[in-house]
C-alpha cells in the first residue's frame, strides 16, 4: 500500500507569549488522501488554522515551536526537511488559500505578473506545467507561463481571462479574487491543497459558487484537501470527511455523513445543536455555555470536560484516546462506545 | 492624468501670492534704510533720495506690491540693491549649483536609505539592525555645518583626498553651459578632467547634507517594510513557493517605497531652504550663499526671488511625488 497523500501524526505545538507558553496543538492526527476533501472545522481559536500553517511550516520560529510528531507528505518527513528543501514543496506540492482575497493579493502588480511569478516558482522544481521545450530561455518561459496563467484564470471561471491578466487587484469583486487566488494556488499543481476559511468573507450566494468551483478543481486535478471553516454547513455541501477539533485537538473525525448523523463526542453534538434551524424561533439561538480554555494552563484530562455536560470524574484525569465509533469514524472521549455496543 | 497636474499647477497660484505677500510684509516690518546700506557710507542725503525714488521705495506698500507682481508675470524679480543686476539673472546664474548639490544629496540619501532600509528591516533586532539605528541617530542629530566642518578636517586636511571647498577651481576650465550642472556638462563635453574635478568638489558638501535624510529614508523604509512584510499577500507569496528574495525585492520593495515617497519629497524643499550653512562652509557659489549676502545688507529683492523660486520647486517636487505614487500604487492612478 502506498503512503497517504498526508498523514499528521501526534502533532505537539507550542507557541511562546509574554504569558507563557501555550500548548495550542495538543497531539493532531490526520490522514488525507487524494480525491479527499476533508473539513476542518472549531470554534475561533481552536487550532485548525494552526494546522494549516504547520503542514508547509508557515508559522515563525519563535515563537512557535513545534514539540512532537510528524507531518509526512507522501512518506516523507517534512519536519525535518531543511528549509532549501521546504521551500521546493511549496506551491507545487501544497497550494494554500487564505480567507480574505482582498489583502491576499498584491495591490501593487498585475495579478497575470502575480500568476506569472507563482508559476515560474514551481516551474523550477515541475518543468512541466510549462508548455516549452527544456531548456528554454527566460522569455520564452515567461511567455508559457503567461499563457498557463490565462488557461488557469479560464478555469477558474474569468471572463475575458487574456484581458484580465493586466489587470490589477482593486479592479475584480471579492468573489473574482478568490477566483483569481484559487487560480495561483493550483497553478503550480499542488497535490495537496489547504483553504483557510476560503468563503468566510464573501457573500453567501458567492460562497456557494467559490465552494462549488473548488470542488471541480479537486476532481479535475486528483488533489487532496484540507478545507479548514468554523461553518458545518459548508462542509455538509463540499467535503468528504470532517475532523472537529477543540482546543488544540481533534475531537471526532470520520466521513461527514456519518459525523453529521451521528456525532459522537458530546461536543460535535453541541456544535450540531447550535446551527439554527427553520423551526429556531427569533431571539432563541442555542450556544454552548463556558469559553474555550487557557491553554498555557490547560485543564488536566480531556480539555473539552469543563464544558461538557456529561463529564465524570473520570474525565479530568488523561487526554481521552480516540475511539473508534464505527467505519474511519472516531471520538475522543472516554464515554464513546464501540459500535457493537453503541446505542444507535 | 493631465487633469490631476493642471489642477495641481493652478494650486501654485495661491502659493506664490502668500509667500510675496508675507516676504513684503516681513520686508516692510525690518528695520533699517537698505537704500542708504546700498548707496554706501559716502553717499548724500540727495543720492540716497534719489535712489529711493529710482527703485520706487518711496511710494506705498500696495503699489510697491503691484509693480512687483505686474513684473513677476514678465518673469521680472526685481533688481537687487547691492548687486545692480536684475534678481532673475542673479538667480538663474546662481541656482543650477544649489540644484547640483541638492539632486547630489537626495540622489545619496535615496540611492542608499532605501536598500538600506530594506536590508535592516529584514534584519531587524539583530547586529546590522542596531548599527544602522545608532548611525541614524548620530546622523540626524548632528548639524549638518559641524558634520561639514568634520569632513573637512578629513577629508581634506588630514587625508587630503578632497578639496576643502569651492565649485571649481579657476585654473581648470567649465565645460560648455548644458543643464548648469558641472558634472553633466561636463560629462555631455566629453572632458574628463572637468568631471572628475566637479566631482571631488560636489562630494563633501553632497555627503554632508544627504546623512540626515539618508538616516531618515532608511528608517522610514525599515518600518513600512515591516509593515508590509505582516500584510497577508506576504504570506500567501511564501506560502505559493516565492523565493524569498523575489518577496521582498519586488513585492515588499514596491509597496513600502510608496510610504517612504513622501519623506523624500518633504526632504528636498528642506534641503533647498537649508543649503545656506553647508554653502557657507564649502564656500559653495548657490542660492544660499546669495540669499545670505542679500539678507546681512537688507537687500529685500533678491530674499523675496529667492524664497518664492524655492517655494515653486517645494511645490513642484512634491508634485513630481504625487505623480510617482500613481506609477507605485495603481489604486491612485486610477481613481
């Protein structure tokens, strides 16, 4: 069997603060294959955009500090890839998207320079998203990854993309540059794409086409993605599977039809119990009481007890060990049942 | 574009008639008969009444005023009292020197603080960041006469590499007039000499006034390039496979040079204004030299002419700023 796309493995981080060090991944595990989408969803703080940023090691050294574990892409190591070496992976291995396209493109150039650039990047380490012969000189590269950047806008679904390559930024709608960043992601042909939030700032009508567009793109392309949103029901409509993390863990994961059916950590049930429904009356939204814990001191056993409604002693002593629940389908939470024995 | 640069021009207007306006004011508030200064010791109460006359002091203020603004639309300054000569000659005889020394100046202080700010930036808190912190400090503290005074002392008492002073000497002959500028011409003369002897006479006093805005363009750069390095295109850049030195030598560069445009516009109206001490020091023939001649002997022509040529270029330097932001933002150029 071969390596998966990406597999995290008991991913321990921290990050130093003038309070002190907070543990703020506390032992993430998650496999991704290719064609996979999976969700990546929390409430604010939780730790999923940490995650992003770990798997291409974005985040600055100091203060994070990566403790434990490993981030394997396609069996290899990248925590202890040197960085020449980390670099060569960015871009044409893994393609990201950040949540607000309006400060993520450089209001100063030409998206086609932009698109141009990106391309050429990859193009170093994968001659051959470049239509051109080796060998090729600079202008003649130049003029192929023009003419990849215009194909990718067209992917994307630019109108006029030949024309739109001179032009810049402030010139497109919200919804057309996230389009235009979907295209600079998947321009160096990653394997393996990680979205932040990538609809969080656009309108809901625009969301539905962005999520929509990101999903051909991942038939097309055979990529694996990790799709990180504090929003349930955009993973219902878009992903495979779904991780739910809480507070530097991953508390239930598994493929979305069975975590929606049948959430098993009490507090995907609380996530799912907040989403107003049609029959919510006015003024009755549902939260959930407390706030997320201080995680330079974390509460000791499983982080998410104090909160948690069906919390026992026994919580409060160790982190709960995953369990599984039925088929990929696992919660940590020491009351979980095997699904023998579940009560379905 | 057009539109932008004429309303800009028709700006001036109002710019130059506040400053003949209070340069006449301040004229007229000044103690002292600079008609009986300019007549000199020997000179009769008769000779100095009829000079009076002759340069139409004895009429009012107004009309002093009005016959000067009807003969500054004929691109006529007046005559200066010491002198004997028409203030614009004197002027277009003077300026092109102050102009060299300050495009000189501003040309060592851009060319060198924005690398320089670039560098310490991406450097920052480590050892060439706090070398470069307190060189600024030293730089802009120190007054720029005392740092000429220093590189004299040198430069061209104790290495003597450079000459203590003066544009350049009577001995070597000026390249045929072109710009004004001594080293250009000389350059467009082919004459070798020439250039190379402007050169090492332009050096000190160049270097001299370009130190405090040179200071003051690298730390202007070293904190918008931190700024922008924490913007998120930064990110999604290194995040897409850029190499670093791309990110910053073109993305970052670009974006933090617009901040730091403005200083260099406001730093060369002050350069103009300020050529007065290191003129004095390097004995160096502009407009400095000559405003300060005419303002020991009251001589209020030449002051005014002088004050509104530099206000003009002011205006029209940060005109040119404005101009390059549209060629750096593409927001401004379109909106």
């Amino acid at each position: 069997m071969t390596a998966p796309l990406l597999s995290i493995r008991d991913l321990h981080l921290s990050m130093s603060s003038y309070d002190g060090k907070a543990h703020v991944l506390n032992g993430i595990d998650l496999t991704v294959n290719r064609g996979e989408i999976w969700g990546l969803v929390g409430e604010s703080g939780c730790g999923k955009s940490l995650t992003g940023l770990s798997i291409s090691q974005l985040l600055p050294s100091p203060p994070a500090d990566y403790m434990a574990g490993e981030i394997m892409l396609e069996g290899r190591d990248m925590l202890k890839l040197p960085r020449p070496e980390l670099q060569k992976l960015r871009g044409n291995r893994i393609g990201m998207i950040f949540q607000d396209p309006t400060t993520n493109l450089n209001p100063a150039f030409r998206i086609g320079d932009q698109l141009v650039d990106v391309a050429l990047a990859a193009a170093r380490w994968k001659p051959g998203i470049l239509d051109c012969p080796p060998g090729a000189g600079r202008s003649e590269r130049k003029r192929a990854a023009r003419k990849l950047a215009r194909d990718m806008l067209e992917r994307v679904g630019i109108p006029d993309a030949g024309m739109r390559l001179d032009s810049y930024p402030h010139q497109f709608s919200g919804g057309m540059r996230q389009r235009v960043l979907i295209a600079m992601a998947l321009i160096g042909r990653p394997d393996l794409l990680i979205a932040d939030e990538p609809t969080t700032a656009l309108d809901v009508s625009v969301q539905a086409q962005i999520l929509k567009l990101l999903k051909g793109c991942v038939a097309d392309y055979d990529m694996g993605v990790i799709l990180i949103t504090h929003n349930l029901g955009v993973v219902a409509e878009t992903c495979s599977h779904v991780a739910v993390m809480y507070a530097g863990n991953i508390v239930e994961s598994g493929p979305v039809a069975a975590v929606i059916e049948r959430p098993e950590h009490p507090y995907t049930r609380a996530l799912m119990a907040s989403i107003p429904t049609r029959d919510t009356r006015r003024g009755m939204l549902r939260g959930l009481a407390g706030s997320v814990p201080n995680l330079i001191t974390p509460p000791p056993g499983c982080r998410f007890a104090p909160r948690c409604p069906h919390a026992t002693a026994a919580c409060m002593t160790g982190v709960p060990a995953p369990v599984r629940v039925g088929r990929d389908h696992a919660a940590a939470c020491i009351h979980a049942k095997e699904p023998e024995t579940a009560h379905v | 574009m057009l539109q932008f640069i004429v309303r800009r021009v028709l700006l001036l207007i109002p710019v130059l008639v506040g400053l003949t306006v209070i340069m006449f004011a301040i004229a007229r508030i000044l103690p002292g008969d600079p008609v009986a200064l300019a007549a000199g010791p020997n000179a009769t109460q008769a000779e100095i009444e009829a000079l009076t006359v002759e340069y139409g002091l004895d009429q009012p203020v107004w009309v002093q005023y009005g016959h000067y603004v009807s003969g500054l639309l004929q691109g006529d300054l007046g005559t200066s009292l010491l002198t004997r000569r028409p203030v614009a000659a004197d002027i277009a005889a003077y300026l092109p020197a102050t102009l060299e020394l300050v495009f000189a100046a501003m040309a060592i202080a851009v060319l060198l603080g924005i690398p320089l700010g670039l560098v310490t930036a991406v450097w920052r808190n480590r050892w060439p960041d706090y070398l470069s912190q307190v060189a600024a400090i030293g730089a802009i503290s120190m007054p720029r006469f005392f740092l000429g005074l220093l590189l004299q002392l040198c430069f061209a008492m104790w290495l003597a590499w450079l000459p203590l002073g003066g544009r350049l000497p009577i001995i070597v002959i000026p390249p045929p007039s072109v710009t004004g500028f001594l080293t250009i011409d000389a350059l467009i003369a082919g004459d070798w000499t020439a250039f190379t002897t402007a050169l090492s006479h332009l050096a000190m006093p160049a270097i001299a006034m370009s130190l405090s805005p040179l200071a003051t363009i690298m730390r202007m750069m070293r904190s918008s390039t931190i700024e922008v390095m924490q913007q998120d295109y930064v990110m999604t850049a290194r995040a897409l496979g850029l190499p670093r030195r791309q990110i910053i030598t073109k993305y970052v560069a670009r974006n933090a040079v617009s901040a730091t445009l403005t200083v260099i516009g406001l730093y060369f109206g002050w350069l103009l204004g300020g050529t007065v001490l290191v003129e004095t020091v390097f004995d160096w023939p502009g407009l400095g030299l000559y405003a300060t001649k005419a303002i020991v002997s009251q001589d209020m022509m030449p002051v005014i002419g002088v004050a509104l040529v530099i206000g003009l270029l002011f205006v029209l330097a940060n005109l040119v700023i404005d101009l390059l932001y549209g060629v750096i933002n593409p927001k401004v150029r379109y909106s």
